[in-house]
C-alpha cells in the first residue's frame, strides 16, 4: 500500500455522516443564537429570517447530499481525487464473473498519475462469503504496467451489497491508444488469473513536466531541485538535500510554489529512496502550468539522533519558466 | 505526503478569512465546519449522540466567544477545531475519565457504528498510535485541517506536524502489512 492510498484509505474511514443529520444541533445553535442576540441587541427581523432560510438550506443540503454515490464522497474527500473525478471521463464498463460484477466507472490522467474509479458488487443471488481482496494491473497505451497504489480491500462486501473505490496508479508513459486494466479476486488473482478486463481511453494527460536539476547553496546547505510535475492534481518536486548538519536524517521542505502571482504552500512531504531524497508537494493543482514559476524553500527541517529537531533557514529559490503548449 | 478533506478549499477559503461575529457569517461557518468538527469528534472515540452534543457545544461556546476570532490569516478551522479539542477533554473528564479518550473506547466507538471491516481495522490501528500521532492524524484526515492548521490547534511548527503525520503514516503503513 502506497502512503497516498493510505491517506486516501484513511479520508474514506472518518468519513461518517450522522445517521440522523444535524437538525439537533441545528436547533440548540438557533435557540443559542436567537437568544444570545436577541437579548443583547434586540434582534430584529432580518437576522432572525437569513438565520432561518439557512437552517432551511442546510436541510435541503443533507437531502441532496444523501443522493451523492459513495464514489463522489470518496472523491470528494481528497482535494487532488476531487480535480480528478471532475475532470475525468465517464467510462460505463460492466463485467461479470462468476459472482460478482465489475464497472469502471471514470477515469482520468494527468501528468502526476492515473484515477480510477471503480465499483464492485454481488451478482445474482450468491451467498455471502469472504471476499479477501482484488488483484488489479493497469497498462498503459505502450503496455507498461503501472504500478498502483493500495489494491482494494473488498471485505464490506460481506455486509454491503457494492463497495466503490478510486484507485491510483503511477502516471503514464504513453497517451495515444488502449489503457487495460485486468482484475481478479485474490488469491485467484495471485496466479495470473485476471477474468475481468477493460479496455479505455483517457484523454492526454494534464500538465508539465520540469527536468530542472538546479542546487542552491545557503550557509553550507544545498538543495538540488530535479523532475518537477505541476498537473491539475498536484504540484510535486523532487529534492536532494546535502545539509550542513550530517547527523540530522528524515528531512522535510516547507516552503511554496509560486505560479504568476499565486503562491501556493507546500503541504506535504515524503522520503526518498536514500535519507537526503525526498518529494514534495500539494494538491493544488494548476490547469495551464505555462508562465513563470519559483520554488522557494524557506526551511528545511531534520530529526537529530536524539529526538530533537534541526531547522536550517533559507531560503532556496529556484526559478523556471514552462512553455506554452505548441497547438 | 498529505490528504484530507481541505474544508477551507471547498469554497475558496472565504468562510476562513471572514469575520464571524455576525449571525449570516457564523451561520455559513456553522454551516461549512460542523461535519469536519463531528467527524473529528467522531474520531476522537465519542458515539454519534455524543459527538452531536459536543459539536453543538463547540459552535455554542464558539458563538459565545466570536468576538474574540480574529480572522487575520485565517484559522477558523483551527480555532473551531481547538474549542472542539477542548470540549472533547472537558467531557472526558467529566466522566471521571483521562483527558484523551484511551485506545480501547476508540475502538468500541467505531465497532458501535455501521463502519465497512476495513475501516475499522484502519481506525483500530490510529488509535494505537502515540497519542500526538493519532491527534495529528484525526485533524487532518477526519476534520481537513492543513498541517500549518494543526499546528495552531496543538501548538507545534507546521514542520513537527508534517514530521509526526509521516511518522504515523509510516506505522500504520507497517501495522497494515
């Protein structure tokens, strides 16, 4: 399981809804609210009416909110799935085998992975039984298998009759032509046994990719920027730190990208292959990475031996410009 | 690396950055936060009645105190999610218990509900986490809250909280294999 589908994972596990909305807590806040003014300022019709139409509001929200699939609420839940599943394209495949029925239901690409969504449920009247899990292998167009994320864990299928999930891949080598996914239950799947298999095209992917490989030196620290990805989804770059204290490992960036005249802050980190190496990045995503951009690490930050923490100030600045894209 | 629900950006961040000390602009903060606060409650080990109440007893307490949210720089979600924070502990001890709910009653708040198996194990497994782990993962992937948000609700850099996140993604990572 990849850290971003258990993040994913773990967005979709406190995703709970009152079963019964929030009209008890709607109605003690009014009752605070109306007495709290009315006693202080004497309230008068208006507040008293907009407090209303928006207690009205929020119940009509909760019926509309009921009619949202599963899917758009796991889609929902992630900023980067969001752009995904809104931006992607309705696929509508359908298979069926033995006692269970598979659709892929969206899809979509950009420059920083590939999002699928996916719907699995009973077919037919089959007995419930434990369903360990699904094996999954997307190819892209040039028939390489892209690595996914976590593969779905398909245990409510005991209590429920459908489990949907957005499932995340590695980003693809080549657009023009046939992506396959091909899944199985496990452990049938171990052995190569994949009965379902869907054939689909995705738009291009969104996005830039940046080979920037610039290093900054401030007192001693350098910071080498490599591959960066700005895409809808995401905004990630991949650094190599050689910082002046050598003891310290676990290293993290904060910092921002900077896009024209809006910055956006980097909001998360992972570690790389070796403890200098690591990516970082955020969900918020750019439509046309065209135009001029900065990176700026304004702190880069360690975990000493002993628990304690090292904070090297910069900043590093790196500037790049992306072209605009030939028509 | 992070995921989370990013309340703010949903509508611009407009509700972060607003004044809340009328009732049209405390309503749309109401509005826009009481699922993250009862998620984050729900989260912290409370049953689904008890977190309604103690979501009602945040915006309660937080319509008292209204006056006092500054909106430089935004920060609604944290101030609202540390009057959560604080109401949570003040019911814990209230029932004679600890300050934090302790790894067992989180795990029995979460059978109670009508979670899916995997969820479960996934929350069992958080709620094993240290204790300042587990609060940094409840904010961020059950309230939404940025890292540099958590920050202000526990009082650490936005640096630690990223460091204490990956730490618990990378134990819940190994606990899950």
């Amino acid at each position: 399981m990849t850290q971003r589908d258990l993040q994913h994972r773990l967005v979709a596990a406190y995703a709970v809804d009152p079963p019964q909305g929030f009209s008890v807590v709607d109605k003690r806040l009014s009752s605070a609210m109306l007495g709290n003014e009315t006693g202080r300022w004497h309230l008068g019709r208006g507040p008293r009416v907009m407090l209303g139409l928006a207690v009205a509001f929020l119940l009509l929200a909760g019926v509309t909110a009921g009619a949202i699939t599963v899917l758009d609420r796991i889609a929902g839940g992630t900023p980067g799935t969001q752009v995904a599943w809104d931006r992607g394209v309705e696929i509508g495949q359908r298979e069926v085998h033995g006692d269970f029925a598979v659709a892929l239901v969206r899809g979509y690409a950009d420059i920083n992975g590939v999002v699928l969504g996916l719907s699995v449920e009973r077919a037919g009247r089959s007995s419930k039984g434990d369903v360990p899990g699904l094996a999954l292998e997307l190819r892209d167009p040039a028939g390489t298998v892209l690595p996914a994320g976590s593969v779905p864990a398909l245990g409510a299928l005991d209590e429920a009759p459908r489990v949907d999930e957005v499932v995340t891949f590695a980003p693809t080598t080549r657009s023009d032509g046939d992506y396959t996914l091909r899944l199985g239950f496990t452990p049938t799947g171990k052995d190569g046994d994949l009965p379902w298999s869907f054939r689909f095209q995705l738009p291009a992917p969104l996005g830039a990719v940046v080979h920037l490989d610039q290093a900054q030196v401030v007192d001693g620290t350098s910071i080498q920027v490599g591959t960066l990805r700005l895409s809808p989804t995401a905004l990630t770059a991949a650094i190599h730190v050689d910082p002046a204290e050598a003891d310290a490992s676990a290293w993290g960036v904060v910092g921002s990208f900077r896009h024209g005249d809006t910055a956006v802050r980097i909001d998360w980190n992972t570690l790389g292959s070796t403890d200098l190496d690591l990516t970082a990045g955020t969900y918020s995503g750019v439509d046309d990475a065209a135009g001029k951009w900065t990176l700026t690490v304004t702190e880069l930050v360690g975990d000493r031996p002993d628990g304690s923490q090292v904070r090297l100030q910069g900043p590093w600045q790196f500037t790049f410009e992306v072209a605009a894209p030939t028509r | 690396m992070e995921i989370g629900a990013h309340a703010d950006e949903t509508v611009g961040g407009d509700v972060a950055d607003t004044a809340i000390a009328d009732v049209q602009t405390f309503t749309r903060a109401y509005e826009h936060y009481r699922l993250p606060v009862y998620r984050y409650l729900r989260a912290h080990g409370a049953t689904d009645a008890d977190a309604l109440d103690l979501t009602a007893v945040t915006f309660e307490r937080a319509w008292a105190a209204r006056h006092s949210f500054r909106p430089r720089g935004g920060g609604l979600a944290a101030w609202l999610l540390r009057i959560a924070r604080n109401a949570s502990i003040d019911a814990h001890r209230q029932h004679g218990r600890g300050a934090h709910a302790t790894p067992e009653e989180v795990e029995l708040a979460a059978s109670a509900g009508e979670l899916e198996p995997d969820h479960v194990a996934l929350r069992d497994a958080v709620a094993r986490l240290p204790e300042p782990q587990r609060d940094a993962v409840w904010l961020r992937f059950a309230a939404g809250l940025t890292a540099r948000e958590i920050g202000m609700v526990l009082g650490k850099s936005e640096a630690a909280v990223q460091k204490q996140i990956q730490r618990a993604l990378d134990a819940l990572g190994e606990a899950l294999q």
